[in-house]
C-alpha cells in the first residue's frame, strides 16, 4: 500500500557550462553564516592545555528535524572537564560546558533550545552524536556517545527529550565514538551498531615522543564495538557475539550500506592504526566479517592507516558504492568493481587525483554530496593536527564525471583559504533551497556553517524524502534505496544518515539533475523489499514518498 505526496520548491534555474578552455567554470561557493546564523556554540575538550587521546579526538554534529517542521536543526556536542582525563588547572571549566541544540527557525538563523529540551549532555564528555526514531512515534531520538556512558534521549515530541539510557539498555559505559541505526533483521523496528575506541588508561602511560603531544592509539588497548538488537518495547539487547561482530578494534566510526546490491545492509566500520572491519549481513540475523577478502581491510600497500569517518557513494555512477576514508597521513577511494560477479573493491586514491591534493593533510571527517548539481558527488574533507591545536584548511573535489577530482578549494569562498583542527562534518539543505550546505566541529573552537551559494542556479536537482508509515506515527525510511535516472546517468542512493566523522547528516536523499528538466525515473525500494517506480519527475522538488508498514517482524 502506498501514499505518494510531493512538496514543490520553486527556484531559479541557470545551466552550467562545461567549457574546455577559456575562462573557468563558474562555480557555487560556500559562504561562513555561523554568526548571522545565531550559533554562538563553542566546542571543548574540557581542559585549557591538549594532552592526551580523548580529549583530540574532538566531537560530531548531527543534523536532524526534531521537531517534524520540514527544517534541519543541529546538535553539536562537547567535552567536558573530566575526572582522569583533564587536568587539574582545567577545574575552572567545571559545569560551564553543554551540548547544544539548535532549532531551524526557517529564516537563516538558529535558536538555542538546549535548556527547554534537556540535551545538555548531563556533564558527560561527548564524543560523537546520532539520531533516530527507534519507537516508530514518529519523532526522532537522540542518541549522544561519551567518554562514558551513553545517553539515549527519547524525544516527546513537544519539544522536549527524556533521558532513557538506563532504561534502554543502551547505556553502554565504553568509550563509543559513533552510532548507527539500521534495522539489521528487518522486523521494522531500528537496531544500533555503536562503535567503540579503546582503553584509555587514565593517563598512567607516559612513554611517548615529546613532540608527539601525547601518546597514540596503539598504546592502549582496543575495545570491541556493540550491536543493539531493538526489542520493540524500547529496550535493547546487545547481541554482538551471537550476530558474529565481535572483534576489538579501535573504531572511530562506521556506517552501513547494501554494497552488494541484494537488499541486505552491511556494516564498514574504520579503526584507528590496524585493518577496518566490513561485516557482510548474510540475512538470516548474522555477519560475516569480510574485509580482507574484499580489498578493504587496509589502506594502499597493505599498511594499516589511521582511518577516520567512511562516507559512502557512487563516484563513477557505474550502480555500485564506494567508499572514501580520510585518515591522518593521507586518505583512500575504495572504488567497487565486480570480479566474476563477486563484491570487490580497488584502491583508486592516486589516479583519480584524490592523492595528490588530500596526501599533504590529516583528514577526519567527510562528506560524498553533489555540491554543483551535475549529478556527481564530490568530497568535502575537514583537516586539522592530531596531537596539536596546528590548524590546516578544509578542501573541496569536485568529481569531473571521466573518473577524476579536481580541487576545487580556492574558487569556493573564504572558508578554504582559512584554518581550523577540523573534526566532524555533515551535510544538510538548511534552508530547503535545494543546495547542500555543509557544517563544520572544529577541536577547541566554534563550528562553522557554510552555505552553499549557487548550486540551484546552475542546474537543477530532485530531492526525496522517503518515510515509512507505521500505525504509531511516521518515520525516516533508514534502509530505502533511491535510484535516480536522468537520460544515461542512474544515480544510486542509500537512505543512510549516519555518515563521516562521528556524525550525522541529512536524511533527505538529494539528487543533482543537470540541466534536465525532469528526471526520467524515480525508483524507491522499500525496506520490506517492495519496488515502486514514477516516471517524468519534475526537477526542483522535495519528493515526499510515504510507504505504510507495520512492525511485523516478517522478513523478505
């Protein structure tokens, strides 16, 4: 049974054009509108001097409309001063440090609603942040990871949260860096896999480089992440060991897509200094870990990286997803290709230009979004020291459609020719233009939100907004896949916003349509298997797509 409703979002369209010589391609840039915007947040890691791993790490962003008013809102999170963490001068911080909720008031600008809500982060230091409806309300929850224990906050929707996270289950006292939601044994109601770092040691350990700042991640020891099976009733059971996901390691972050194309959602997860993890879904409530076999268990040459937030896409607009991974000394584009049909992935960083313009930083969290509407994703990467507050530029690579990037940083506003210690990333339409903007945590200092400028005046785009009816209330359609087809370009999308660096964007599938008028098919598979296809949609909208579903249980 289906409901379809489409929202339309009239804007002026203009064509880019693709020239081979002469004057450069005009292009959207990004404008800093943090201040304008109302965002007066700072981040921390509780402490006035940066000496050890838990305070580098740095913290996410999550964008997500808690309120069900059609405009994305932002949870930044914080450290805070810590007990064997921070130091003693750093007591003067002492709860004077909040996480912070910003509602979208649909104007440019934001308000603080943290108080009203209750998300402050109840003095916990945070580390990383997610959001979903896991009770089919209809209203999304939020989840916060900690140095500590996790908080789970159920939203009420009145605009106010309730702390849950004893209740729950999922108040795992490990140090997790990310959250994933996705509904792993298809019985409607949505799973977490949390992925966990390590042991910090409360700074007993002291060998170390003095030039390196502080000890790395190989002096302690690895933790194994979690999965949360959803019980139905809002608790959840950890069921790593029995689902087959059990392996320590230091995750910085993970996300989950149907790489293979059969409808099942696997698990990538990136560790710190040893091999990442891909957990294949075998669809019978289990996992197999496969990422040796596949290609992607290291980095180029076979050495074990510092591999930071995987975001996943169709680079190359083949029907398969790759995955990019900044990391601290260079980055990597797996780029998926069959061999005898089977699943498997090339290290592509240096011939498609990647190398040459990210090997000179240390990247952590990214971005795969169609910033000029061509109908090719391009890569956003935050940049900035580990050890050291030693700030570098942001970049920005623009997919040229022939298998390459160009960097495209300085021809793409003021905020590339600055410097911050990047962390977290995501992406959101903040204003419903049709463009996607882009926000930024930076370690120890204020986020940035960037506004893209120009992205819908250049070509247009097709944005879906795919949900599940359930008779307790609606919500994101977390699993759907989007297949977007304009002339020869096919356009494959998860419906995934647990992406990056500890963070969460946009669950709105956004689509760049060129200088075509229409896409000339728009195909959604449901979560439940079913397949539903319009033809000749109109370009400029947010197509909302409705599916009604129960929480039966029933697998495909």
């Amino acid at each position: 049974m289906k409901t379809w409703v489409v929202i339309l979002l009239i804007g002026s369209v203009i064509g880019v054009a693709f020239a081979s010589g002469g004057p450069p391609q005009k292009l959207p840039t990004f404008t800093d509108i943090t201040k304008e915007a109302g965002i007066t947040f700072k981040h921390s890691y509780g402490d006035h001097h940066l000496d050890n791993i838990v305070e580098g790490t740095g913290g996410g962003v999550c964008v997500f409309d808690y309120d069900g008013d059609g405009l994305m809102d932002i949870y930044f999170v914080t450290g805070t001063w810590t007990q064997n963490v921070s130091s003693n001068e750093g007591r003067d911080l002492r709860g004077k440090l909040s996480n912070k909720l910003y509602h979208n008031n649909g104007n440019g600008t934001f308000t603080d609603v943290t108080e009203k809500a209750g998300v402050g982060g109840n003095g916990v230091f945070s580390s990383g942040c997610s959001a979903a409806d896991y009770d089919n309300d209809g209203h999304i929850d939020l989840y916060v990871l900690t140095y500590g224990r996790n908080i789970l906050y159920h939203n009420n929707g009145d605009g106010t949260f309730t702390d849950v996270s004893k209740k729950s289950g999922l108040d795992d006292p490990r140090w997790s860096l990310s959250a994933t939601w996705f509904d792993y044994n298809n019985d409607g109601y949505l799973d977490v896999f949390v992925s966990n770092y390590l042991q910090y040691d409360d700074g007993k350990f002291r060998d170390f480089y003095p030039a390196a700042g502080y000890p790395g991640p190989l002096s302690y020891s690895p933790e194994p992440s979690a999965l949360y099976r959803n019980n139905g009733d809002g608790t959840f059971t950890e069921v790593t060991k029995e689902a087959g996901v059990f392996k320590p390691g230091r995750a910085m972050s993970a996300t989950v897509s149907d790489f293979r194309n059969v409808g099942l959602l696997d698990i990538f997860e990136t560790n710190d200094a040893m091999e990442n993890n891909y957990f294949e879904n075998t669809g019978k409530g289990t996992f197999i870990e496969k990422a040796p076999e596949y290609g992607i268990a290291y980095g180029e040459n076979g050495q074990g990286v510092s591999s930071m937030g995987p975001v996943v896409g169709d680079v190359n607009r083949d029907g398969l997803l790759d995955i990019f991974i900044p990391n601290l000394n260079y980055c990597i584009l797996f780029v998926q290709d069959r061999l005898n049909g089977q699943l498997n992935f090339s290290d592509r960083t240096a011939v498609t230009g990647l190398s040459q313009a990210l090997g000179q930083y240390a990247g952590w969290g990214a971005v795969m979004f169609d910033y000029d509407n061509d109908g090719w994703l391009d890569i956003f990467t935050t940049h900035g020291d580990a050890h050291h507050e030693y700030v570098q530029e942001n970049t920005l690579m623009r997919n040229k459609g022939d298998g390459t990037f160009e960097d495209v940083s300085d021809r793409s506003g003021q905020h590339f020719k600055e410097k911050y210690v990047g962390r977290g990333a995501a992406w959101g339409d903040f204003d419903n233009d049709g463009n996607v903007d882009l926000v930024i945590s930076n370690l120890n200092d204020r986020p940035i939100l960037l506004r893209n400028d120009g992205g819908d005046k250049l070509n247009n785009w097709l944005t879906v907004d795919a949900k599940l009816q359930f008779p307790t209330g609606t919500r994101d359609a977390i699993g759907a896949r989007v297949t977007v087809t304009t002339g020869s370009l096919k356009q494959v999308e998860d419906l995934i916003p647990s992406r990056g660096y500890m963070s969460q964007g946009d669950p709105r599938l956004h689509f760049g349509l060129g200088k075509a008028q229409a896409a000339d098919s728009v195909e959604i598979r449901w979560p439940d298997g079913t397949v539903e296809k319009m033809e000749k949609v109109k370009a400029n909208q947010f197509l909302k797509l409705v599916h009604k579903t129960s929480a039966s249980g029933v697998k495909r």
